[in-house]
C-alpha cells in the first residue's frame, strides 16, 4: 500500500510539476511567432511527453476499482480509469493517462520485482529506442503497435520496468466510454 502510495503521490506532483511547467510554456508560447509555434507543435523529438499510466498490483483489482470508483469518484472501467487530460501544444486535443490496478500475481511487470509500472506518453518511439540502446538502456522487448498506440519496455537502472507509449488518443475519444474528469 506504501508503494501505492508514493505512486499516486509520484502522479499527483508530476501533474503539478507539469500544470506550473505547462502555464510557463504557454506564457511563453505567447511571445512565440506562428512559425515558431508550428515548429513546436510539429516537434518529433524522441522523448517522453507526459505520463501514459499508472499500473499497480492489488490482491483485488475489481474490488480496488469499485472502492476508488464509490470513493474517490474514479470513472471505472473494466481496465480501471481513463483520466482525460489537454495536449499542452494542442489545446483541442483530448489526451489520456490510464490508471489500472493488476492481479498481485501478473507476470506483466517482469522482469521487475516491483509493485508497480509507470506509463510514460512518447513521441517517435522508434527514434527514442534507437537512442536508449546507444545509451545502453535495457531493451525489454520489441515495438508492438495497435489501434491506439505503439509500445515497447524498458529497464532503468534500480531494474523499475517502465512502459512507453506512443498513443493514438483519438481511438479512445471514438471509443467513448467513462472517463474521469
């Protein structure tokens, strides 16, 4: 529960961090020329964007889902929560960060032995992993890519799996469904 805990926290402060960071930008943004915004909007530097998720282990992940569903206000779903967030660079865009709690005996954190997972959002995940191996970062797998995203793993070097995503939000915005607000 500690784990949890700081997880949660970990999100809450990484929100704040980037909702200060974010009203920078923007007051920078301002002073930008509409070249230079598109030149921001258009960056596809490899790099991690935002959070994507956070997953965690529970000996009940449908009775944790219901208890931070009636509790908490969580829009729940099968999976957990989707929360709705904006794209800094594109105001009108809907992004997301899924919150989901696992069965304690999930193989799906391997080879980690931590309770939990961090989600991060990238762009040009192809670019990032070509950079994390010549940086010599542990490469779990290989890219898989759906409907609404690309994803690969990776270690860092306390062996915490991390999860990076390169998402479609917009197959979640047809999707519908729940989302917490």
């Amino acid at each position: 529960m500690k784990q949890l805990i700081i997880v949660i926290a970990l999100a809450v402060i990484t929100g704040s961090c980037n909702n200060s960071a974010t009203q920078k930008e923007a007051k920078n943004d301002e002073a930008l020329n509409p070249e230079q915004k598109e030149a921001v909007m258009n960056d596809t530097t490899p790099k991690v964007t935002g959070i994507g998720g956070i997953f965690f282990k529970t000996k009940n992940p449908a009775e944790i889902r219901e208890w931070y569903g009636k509790n908490l206000g969580l829009a729940i779903t099968e999976y957990g929560s989707s929360f709705e967030v904006r794209n800094a660079n594109r105001p009108d865009e809907i992004n997301y960060l899924e919150w989901s709690p696992f069965t304690e005996g999930t193989d799906y954190f391997n080879p980690s032995e931590k309770d939990f997972m961090i989600n991060y959002r990238v762009q040009n995940i192809e670019g990032l992993v070509r950079k994390l191996r010549e940086s010599g970062v542990t490469i779990v797998d290989n890219i898989e890519e759906y409907e609404y995203g690309k994803f690969v793993h990776i270690m860092d070097p306390e062996g915490n799996k991390l999860e990076l995503w390169e998402p479609v939000d917009s197959v979640f915005t047809k999707m519908g469904g729940p989302t917490t607000k």
